[in-house]
C-alpha cells in the first residue's frame, strides 16, 4: 500500500511537470543585434541627452509631420524629419546597426557662403541602411553636419560616432541656438547631382525617426 502511495505521487508529480502547456517556455524575440550589423534590435539616440528642436512653440514644425509650414506663396507642406538641437561639434551617434550606403562631407563648416550651397541643401550627411527590430529595411540620414568620420561601405553599430554636428547646407545661418541635426527615415533613398563625394541625398517613402531613437519626447520636445 505504501508503495502505491510512493508511485501514485510520483506519477503526479511528473505529469504536472509535462502537462501540455502548463510549464512549457514562451518563444521570445532575438533581442541581440546580429554581429555583422544587418539587424538592429536596440536603438540608439543621435546624441547625448536630446531635446527637439521647439523654434516655433508648442505648434512645432521641426518634427516628423507634426504641424504644416508654410512656404511664401502660402502652401502648406510638412517636416519630413526631425530636428535635434545641438551645438556645432557635438558627437553623432547612429542610432541603428547598419551599413553606410552615402555620404556628402565636401561643404566648409567655417565658410558662410559655400558651406550654405542653397535654401535646398541638407549639407554634409551621412545615410545609413538598417533592417529594424521587425526586419524592414530602414534608411537613416543625417544632415548638417560639419564633419563625416565613417565612408561607404563600412558597418556600423547602434550608438557608435558618425560625424560631427554642424550647419551646413540651408541651416548655416541658423541662429545659433537653434543649431540641430536634422534627421530622416525612409524605406528608399536616391541621389543626385555632382561628382562622388559631392552628390546630394534625398530620402523617400519616409518614416518616423522618431521611432528608431531610444528616448521619447513630451509635445514641446523634452525627452520623457
């Protein structure tokens, strides 16, 4: 009788242990951003600290398609990045693992005449292609920038340094704080104009980048 008891427990023990479904382990995400850099699961802000760009109060247009401009003629249009206040020479971080696909750094940071090139043109800029933690092919572009530290072809990690902020292209007569990056998302990208090194970069399809930075931001811009 006794051994039956012993058996009896046992036995039910085991079967709690094996119990379809009951103790069997939850499949999780990959959460490790692969070694050569084609995924990305953990993002990065651009730099330390970020605050967006609040130039035009609360109503601000210098986020992701947050509020219309207005051009001379009286058309409306949206931002299609967002805009990263920082002084001129602060450490640019990607913010996704990814491959260098393009990048411009011909434009004089000290030179208010060249540096500027026209009301169009983004400066100096680095754009990045990345496959997102859902594995959709992200480009990331980078704008203004006074200097480049990375070529194409090289791999990259989330959070390392790009470049160097700045404000070249139609931001050189900025007010001074008032200096950003300006930074875009798309699915696709294109170039155009000028020889290598000098060619200009335009993301299409855009996306949010606002989605692949680590930290969040309340409606005047301050991080959460």
């Amino acid at each position: 009788m006794v051994a039956q008891e012993v058996y009896d427990r046992g036995k039910g023990k085991k079967e709690d242990k094996f119990t379809c479904g009951v103790n069997k382990k939850k499949p999780t995400i990959n959460e490790t951003c692969t070694k050569d850099g084609s995924q990305c699961f953990e993002y990065n802000d651009v730099i330390e600290n970020p605050k967006i760009n609040d130039q035009s109060g609360i109503k601000n247009h210098n986020r992701y398609r947050n509020e219309p401009r207005k051009r001379s003629d009286g058309s409306e249009y949206y931002h299609t990045g967002t805009d990263i206040l920082t002084v001129v020479g602060t450490k640019v971080h990607t913010m996704m693992c990814g491959e260098v696909v393009h990048t411009r750094k011909d434009l004089p940071q000290d030179n208010y005449v060249k540096g500027y090139e026209s009301k169009t043109s983004y400066g100096n800029s680095i754009t990045i292609k990345s496959k997102d933690k859902e594995g959709k092919i992200v480009y990331h572009f980078y704008a203004h920038l006074s200097k480049v530290n990375v070529k194409v072809g090289q791999k990259v990690k989330h959070g390392e340094v790009i470049g160097f902020s700045g404000s070249t292209g139609n931001a050189m007569h900025v007010d001074i704080k008032y200096r950003h990056v300006h930074v875009e998302a798309g699915t696709s990208y294109s170039t155009k104009g000028g020889s290598d090194g000098k060619q200009r970069c335009k993301i299409k399809a855009d996306l949010n980048p606002e989605n692949y930075m680590k930290s969040k931001f309340d409606k005047k811009g301050n991080t959460l």
